[in-house]
C-alpha cells in the first residue's frame, strides 16, 4: 500500500503491483497490532514513528522477519526490529 501511496499516476501504480506480485501478503496479527500500538504511543513523539511504519514494523517482529527498506531511519526506534538496506539509492 505504501507503494501505491508513492506513485503519481497510474503507471506507476501497475509497476507497483507488478514489484510486488510475487510476494505473500503477511497481514498482521492481533498481538501484531497490539506491539505496534504500544510502540507508536512510545516513539511517535520522541522518534517522529508514523502510524504505518508502527504497523509494519510490529509485523516483521511478530514473523521474526528482516525488514528489508530503503528508509532505515524510519525504523531504527523500533525496539528488536532487524533491518536491512537492500540496495544503495
């Protein structure tokens, strides 16, 4: 969704679906929303933690998963989250 949030027409749109085609969707699980709650309550202020980020990070915790991003800054607060630049831009 975040891809989608990015684009700025409709191509960019189908490009973002194609990327991500292949890839399961996690959603996230009660206890997942729970984390990502007490987290944003925690870092939004102190960290400037945005609401989706909370969500996504508090799910690549619950499924012991790297979060594999471009925008590390957004995520380091995020207690225990293991994070991985994949490329350099």
């Amino acid at each position: 969704m975040e891809l989608i949030q990015g684009a700025n027409d409709a191509k960019q749109v189908r490009e973002a679906l194609k990327l991500v085609a292949p890839f399961p969707i996690a959603w996230p699980t009660e206890i997942d929303c729970n984390r990502a709650l007490a987290h944003y309550k925690s870092l939004h202020l102190s960290h400037r933690l945005g609401l989706l980020d909370a969500i996504i990070g508090a799910s690549a915790n619950g499924l012991a998963a790297t979060l594999c991003t471009l925008n590390a800054k957004h995520y380091r607060a995020v207690p225990g989250l293991q994070i991985e630049q994949p490329y350099s831009k």
